[in-house]
C-alpha cells in the first residue's frame, strides 16, 4: 500500500472522527438568504387586497394570473405579458403538467402516449428532476454532451432527424450543475431546429436567469427574440420562477409560451384549476415591483452566496491546480459547481465524503438513469452551509477524491 | 296571449330597466367572509419561520405537507394523519392530477387511457367542474339520479357490474348543488360496493364538510371508518379544502386516502413537486390551530350566509308554496340552494334572467354534458351578492321562471 494513501487514510479517518453532518447535496439557499426576503410576507404590500385592475385577490377568480405578476415577469424573459401564465409555487409542476398534458393529449400530434417508443435529448450533465420526469413517463432519454457554449448542436441535428425524438429539456443560462450559459450561437441553432416530429417541444427552463454571482454576468437571450424569426416559437415551452429569488416553496412560477401553446394549455389549466394563489402573486409583484426590483433583489443574494462558491473554488484550486485529470466549472451564476473526478472515481468520492459524514448529491444524478457513463461527474451546491462548513466540506470532499483515485490506481 | 303573461312582462321589462348586474352564478364568498379571516396574513403566525418539528417553512422539502396542517385536517376529516397529504390551493387540481394519474398510470390495472370506453358514475344535479375534468380525459359520464338520502345506490349497484364503469364523483356532504347530505344507509352502501373493475375508485369531494348554516347540521360521516370495516378503503380519494374557510384560491388542500393509495400517490409527488407551499401551511394551522378553532371560524362564516340563504328561500316561498311544478332544497350547509322549474323551462328561464341582469350559472351546468335530461334545474349560489341585491335577484328569477313556464305552456 503506498504511503501517499496511507497518510490520506490517516486524514480522512481524523475527519470521521470529528463526526460532521455537512450537507453540499442540494440547491438551497441559506437562511441568510431568506432573509433578504422577509418583507414579502408583510401584510401591507397587500393593501385592500385588490390587484391593480380591481380585481379581489381573496376570492376566486383569474385563471392566468394578476397583469402586474406578469408583467414582471415579462420584464424579466422579454416576452410579451399575452405570452405568460403564472402558476402555482413550482416550475417543476409546471414541466410535469406540461409533459403530462402530452403524453394525454399530444402536442398538435398524437397523444405522446399512444406513440410507441418516444425520445427526449438530455444534455448531460444536467438536472436530475427533469431526467426523473421523463422517466416517470416512460420516455427515453439521449445523452447530449455539453461543451463550453451549450449542447452539442450537431449531435442534435442529427438526432431530431429521427421522428421518435420529441423534444429536449435543459437549462439555458447557468445550467444546472455546470454554470454554462447558451453562446448566440447555440441559441440561434436552436432557434432553427428542424425537428422530424410534428411534435417536437423543447423545455427551455430559465431557472436561473436572473441568479448572477457578480455585475460580471453572462448575457440574457430571449429564445423566443430568435425562434420569432424562424417560425419555431412554438417548439419552446419556457418556465421560470422566483423559487431562488424569494422563497423555494412558497414563490410564484411562470410559463412563457407562443399564442398557440398559450390557447393549448389554457384549455387544460381551465379543468385543472379555478386559479392559482393570487395573494402570493400580489405580494410579489408588490415587493418586487419591476425588473430594476428584481435585480437589485438578486445582487443581495449574490453578496451572499459569491464568497461561498469562492471558498469551494479556491480550495479545489488548492488541491487540483496542478492536475490535468481534475476538473471543474467557474459560473458565472446559478447555484452549482459542476466537479470532474478521474474517470471511474466519482462514486467511490461520493461514497467516502458520505462516510466521513458530508453529504453530496448522488454520484451519477446529473445523467439520465443515474448513469454517469464515466462515472466522473460530481455536482456542489455550495450555497446552503456556511462558510467555515463549506470550506471544511470542501476540503473533505478533495481529500476523498484523492483517495478515489490512488485507490483505483493501485 | 294571457294576460298574466302581459303583466309579468311588464315587470320583467320593468327589471330590465334598471339595467341591473346581478350574480348568483358561482359559490364564491362575499367581501364579509373574505374579512373574517385576513388575520391569517398577520407575518407573526409564522413565528420563527419553523414548522413544530423545526422544518424552516421558507426552504425547499417536506413533500406531503406540515404535521400541524396534516394534524389539523386529521381532526376535520377524522382519518389518520398518515393517511393525508396537504396540496397546493386547490382540491380541484387534486381530483384533475388523480384522473390524470389513473389515465396515464392507471389505479392498480392497466392506464386507463389504454382501455377503450370507461366510464363513471355521476350524481346528478351535480358539480359542473367535476363534469369537466371527466369530459376533458374522454370518460363516458353516467347520470345517477339523487334522491333525498344520496345517490341512487341500487342503481349504482346495477352499473357497478360493468367494470369498463371505472368510478363515481360525489359530494357526500352538503351536495353540490342541492345541499343533500348522504344518510349512513347510503354510507354503509358506498363502503360495501364492488365494484367488477379492479381499478374502480370513488373521488370523494368533501368539500363542504364544516360549512354549516347552523347548529342544525347534517351530521359528517367518515367514509373510511365503514370502509375499513368492509376492506374497501382503497376505493376511495377524498379531498377537501379550505377554500370557503380562509380564502378561495390562497388556501391549502387535501387528500385523504388508504396507506396503498398514499403511496401511488407520493410516487407520482416526488415527480412532480418539492412539495408545496409551507408558508402559506404554517399560516392556516397556526390561524386555526384544531377542529374546534375550525368550528368556531365557520359559525361566524355561517352568520354571513344564513340570512342570504333564507332570503333566497323566502322569496322562492312567497313566488311558488302553492305550487307543485316548482321545487327547492332548504340545506343546512354548503354553497347552493337547487331549484327546479316545471321541466322545459330553465334553460327560457336563465336567459331570461340575463336579459334582466341577473346572472345564473348556465341551466344544464348542474349535468354531465350540461344535458339536463328534464332542462329543469337551476343553481342559486346566495353567498356572493348583499342581501338586498339577492332578494332582488331572487325575485326577478321568480318572475323569469313564471313567464317561461306560461310561454310553454301557451
């Protein structure tokens, strides 16, 4: 046994024994960011409990949501208010509901239900509830390889040749786990996708549009600024919401979509429901107010969170600086650090921060079917612990890969 | 032509002249109700933002709801709190995500969208919203006519052979529209159905279960407690809400459901959602805290409601006591009051009343198909309009619904 791993096994075993309960598994903000929007919950935004058109947000009543909820957000994504419906609490529900509605209903075809063999594009590594989605609903999911600028456009291409492929999930600016953000490139291509299938939708998950760490951010497009021009507005079916942005849980949720896909899902929306919660989508609107509202919100949050992606960055810069077989993304935004262990280390890393007790998402939940094809992707949600526990967390988890590697080396 | 047509004419026209807006369309509350309970928008409720086993409501998690708000409804509903999960805003959206379920998943057999011509069990008069969520997924709607205990059960019994007969939608407790209260006959007869279909299920819409007129009520009975006696609990999804407690559209939801149905249940939630809106759970058990602080509550909703009710009653009573053609329910709780005109006369009867600015929900809505096979029945909801508009609603309908009964029969 060589003694570099020895002297590692005689660090982590120190870590064991302090017996910590460190957790970088999920995207939560910490409570300090709660925090920041406390105001919201304060009665006296909701003045007589009337929207800005009169209407009484006590009652029943609204299926869309108040103008002023949707004007935010048409601020926000650039599209007209026509084009939004705000929903409940989560854009995940809106995603689900909206895959539903086509496996029962179709998508201008025939329901996705009856059609044998369906595909999706994941571009991987991506976010472990979208795969799970598209799983529950027996739909078959492709790996789509992202680099620097977004998807593999080519590999798309050629794949939506095929009419089984109805559609691709992702997140366009600072993907979940690895912080990219579509180039104008990637966007225009997408914008001029071809698809085979009559079908074919994209789920544009704008979750972090406006999440930037810093005034260095990336640049906003508004797909459908670009879709317009080619006629394929109504592939995308984009969701938002301010989960990241007031509460997780207890925030509003928008859709923004084409007339045709507005007129599609109304017709559903009008049988699932009377309404979503209006009183919560005044209080937003009143606190926030307008987009310059939302961002000066969102620099709070980055004051925040930017020092803790700092540590986690710094501390794998630390250990891996030197290594080629180390890698690791620098966003920009968002709410994670996509890490690159050696082929064939992640789980092993996994598994042994979790026995020197710090929690990390599952090693292979980035992918489809948890299947990290080469098991190297480890996904770090850096904004829940504070910063003594990240950094010792982080710290852990370095050490852990190491052992990961000289293990699999020996 | 007659000349008590001419003089009821001649008040119609009279109606017409003021140029009247007048609703009794929907059951939503009155400003007055909405009132009674803005003090559950007071931020200190929520304490220190913590649920009482110190999950922080302001972040994501916690799937099935607050303990507090599952132990609140466990008193109301008398079922186990392992047995509830606390939704979004709506029971409504409950029932549509549980036909959706069974559509694409199916309840214990087959999807039901894979198996040609299902149908379900519709007491009628009924709720025009349950209609349409089963017209939306294409089940076939049987009319099962209700009589002053419940439904029809022998008739039920009869069509319950048929196992392409998947369910029935009922209101067993202050029925929407006429306000019957099921009697522990038909109770006992529900919980020892059995049905032939293996997937067969009951959605139980307790919407109205504490929404009392008086001390005078209907007594609730918990369908699980005869259910459980006869091994048929998996039959049966109940929901109910807080929608005519707190407020419409801002309040919490439930299900309540055999352990086998909770877990179909959360497979389909853990997809779909986190979980839903925490805060706004905190809010409504700390406001209300048990049954008896529900109780309470609904007595002052009830001293709202009750004159608007009798109003309505009284005028129907002045207009047609001496007649036999014309009919109306006297309910102890709910929302409606169901008044049936001579057959041949409601659908004459509502556009007559439009004409005259009265507002009606749609004559035939009470029907699956809006068919009112004897086009008889129409739905008044008193709670929304004051009393002085109600009475002069009530009064102009009397009129309406005398001028169409002498057209027809001219």
């Amino acid at each position: 046994m060589n003694s570099e791993l020895n002297s590692l096994y005689e660090k982590f075993n120190q870590y064991k024994d302090m017996n910590l309960s460190l957790n970088m598994a999920r995207g939560k903000p910490g409570k300090a960011q709660l925090d920041l929007s406390n105001g919201i919950l304060n009665p006296e935004l909701l003045g007589n409990y009337k929207s800005e058109d009169g209407t009484e947000v006590r009652n029943y009543g609204v299926l869309d949501g108040i103008s002023e909820c949707k004007r935010l957000y048409s601020e926000i994504l650039e599209v007209p208010e026509k084009n939004i419906i705000v929903f409940g609490n989560a854009s995940l529900t809106i995603m689900y509901d909206y895959i539903s509605q086509c496996m029962v209903f179709g998508a201008g075809d025939k329901p996705w239900a009856s059609q044998e063999g369906i595909k999706f594009l994941c571009p991987v590594p991506g976010y472990d509830r979208h795969f799970a989605i598209l799983e529950h609903f027996g739909i078959e999911m492709i790996n789509i390889p992202m680099n620097s600028e977004g998807p593999d456009m080519d590999m798309i291409d050629e794949y939506i040749k095929d009419d089984k492929v109805k559609g691709i999930i992702c997140v366009p600016m600072y993907a979940n786990p690895n912080g990219i953000t579509y180039s104008e490139n990637v966007i225009n291509r997408f914008a001029s996708l071809k698809p085979s299938a009559k079908d074919f939708r994209v789920i544009w998950d704008n979750a972090y549009c406006v999440h930037h760490l810093s005034d260095d951010a990336d640049k906003f497009y508004n797909i459908f600024e670009y879709a317009d021009k080619c006629g394929t507005s109504d592939l995308f079916i984009e969701v938002a919401s301010t989960s990241k942005i007031s509460f997780p849980g207890a925030g509003i949720s928008v859709m923004a979509v084409s007339d045709a896909n507005i007129e599609a899902v109304k017709k559903r929306m009008t049988v699932q429901t009377i309404g979503y919660d209006k009183i919560n989508q005044l209080r937003h609107a009143a606190y926030f107010k307008n987009l310059d509202g939302i961002k000066a919100h969102m620099k709070k949050h980055a004051a925040e969170i930017k020092p803790k992606f700092d540590i986690v960055l710094e501390t794998l810069n630390k250990y891996f600086s030197d290594s080629d077989s180390y890698k690791w993304t620098d966003p920009k935004g968002g709410y994670f650090i996509s890490f690159d262990v050696p082929e064939g280390c992640a789980k092993r890393t996994v598994e042994l921060c979790k026995e020197a007790g710090v929690t990390l998402t599952g090693a292979g939940a980035t992918y489809p079917y948890h299947k990290d094809p080469k098991d190297s992707n480890i996904r770090i949600a850096p904004t829940f612990p504070d910063l003594d526990e990240l950094k010792l967390a982080t710290e852990i988890l370095c050490v852990c890969a190491e052992i990961a590697e000289l293990e699999k080396n020996q």
